[in-house]
C-alpha cells in the first residue's frame, strides 16, 4: 500500500519519563536513541531535533540547528525547573518538568518537552550548509559517548 501524503514526516515523540524521587535540587538528565533489544548496532545514529515554542501560539520561538552533537538532548534541573544545555554553553528554559502526585517527570509532546527524532541522510542534506551526514553522528557519539568495556 503507498504511503499517505505526509506519512513520512516525523511528529514529537510523545510519553512521560519518571525522575527519581527525591528529585535532587540540580541533576543532569541525558535522553539519546538507542538500537532496539534485537539489533546488532552498538549505536544509533539518529538526531534529536529540540523546538521551543512561544507560549500557545502555534509559533516556534527556538528550534535546534541541525549538528553531528544533536545525538543527544541535555537537559539541567534546578530546583523544579528544566534548562536546555546547548553545546555553546547557553541554556535554553523548557517547561517540561510536572508533579504527578507521588513524583515528578518530563512531559515530552505537545506542551512539554517536544522532541522529533530525525536520521541523517547519508549524502548530508540536512543541517546546516554541509549538511549532516551519518558518519558524523557515529563519530561524535564514538568520541563523547563513554566506551563501556
């Protein structure tokens, strides 16, 4: 069956991911993809594309540019609140972080944290004005990636 128009383009991934309880005051929280259980990849080279919306306009006030870095999203937790930490040091607010009662987590979709995973083109199209190409991610998650022995 042919695909539908627009079947291909990629939505937010959507769900919640449960902190630990007691949430400390200041915690680092990396979120990456991974193969799944039955793959033989190590790693996957997948980009996280992170958009900031302006309040509840339909608006984008911020999306991430497309790098080999954007593997990876990092975010800082201070005292309840969440921080986008971009590789030029600058910290981006995100309101993510909710009260479920018994504990806390990140909202990822719509209202939260939004999050789009894309795969690199092998010819690099996408990105910036070299494009980003798969070998590049593989290179940056080799080269900051702890190596498990």
């Amino acid at each position: 069956m042919p695909l539908q128009k627009n079947a291909t383009h990629g939505r937010y991934v959507e769900g919640r991911l449960t902190l630990p309880s007691p949430l400390p005051e200041d915690c680092l929280v990396q979120l990456s993809t991974a193969p799944s259980s039955e793959s033989k990849q190590e790693l996957q080279p997948n980009l996280l594309h992170v958009t900031i919306m302006n309040g509840n306009e339909r608006k984008a006030a911020w999306k991430s540019t497309l790098t080999s870095a954007d593997w990876r999203v990092r975010l800082a937790l201070r005292r309840g609140r969440a921080f986008l930490l971009l590789p030029s040091g600058e910290e981006k607010p995100i309101d993510c972080v909710r009260d479920g009662g018994f504990d806390q987590y990140l909202h990822l979709g719509t209202g939260g944290l939004l999050l789009t995973i894309i795969t690199p083109l092998q010819d690099g199209k996408r990105g910036g004005p070299d494009g980003v190409r798969i070998i590049d991610v593989i290179k940056a998650r080799m080269e900051e990636e702890p190596q498990e022995k």
